[in-house]
C-alpha cells in the first residue's frame, strides 16, 4: 500500500474511535487512485466491523446524486466532470 494510503487509513482508524454508536465520519480525499479510494475503505471496512457505508444521495442536492450513482461514494473525476479528482464516502458506526 502507498505511503499516502497509509497515512490516509491511519488518520481514518484514528478519527474512528471518537464515533459513537449512530455517528457519522466522512472519508474524503482529493484523488481517484484505487489505492486512496476504495482501497483505504476496503481496508478500513475489514478492521472496522462496526462501521458501513451510507449511501449520501438522499443527504446530496439533486445535481450533485449522480456523483454518487453506486450509492455508496461521491467521486469526481476530471476527464467527466471537468473538476479534480475527489472522493467522498459517508461511514456510520452501527
């Protein structure tokens, strides 16, 4: 794992022991690489059980949903959306 998804997971697993039970922490950066995206939440899911993904469309206005089209993250990406990269998944702890 790159150094930078280190850190990120890191920062994340830290953040998350401050959530309590129906808390939200929101894992955002500003890339589209796998290894910082959904690298870090795989990775992060797997260590942290007590947590899932919540989808953020109904939270979003309605332009902004369809950057959430899995229901789980927002992502921008440049070559789409003529905007840097970015990526954005809202975390509950169950």
């Amino acid at each position: 794992m790159p150094r930078a998804a280190e850190s990120a997971l890191s920062i994340l697993s830290s953040a998350a022991r401050y959530v309590e039970e129906g808390g939200v922490v929101v894992y955002s950066v500003c890339t589209f690489t796998p290894e910082e995206t959904t690298g870090v939440l795989t990775r992060f899911l797997e260590s942290h059980p007590d947590f899932r993904v919540d989808d953020p469309r109904p939270l979003l206005p309605e332009p902004a949903r369809e950057l959430a089209a899995d229901g789980r993250a927002l992502a921008t990406w440049p070559q789409r959306h003529g905007c840097d990269g970015f990526f954005a998944v809202r975390l509950v702890r169950k």
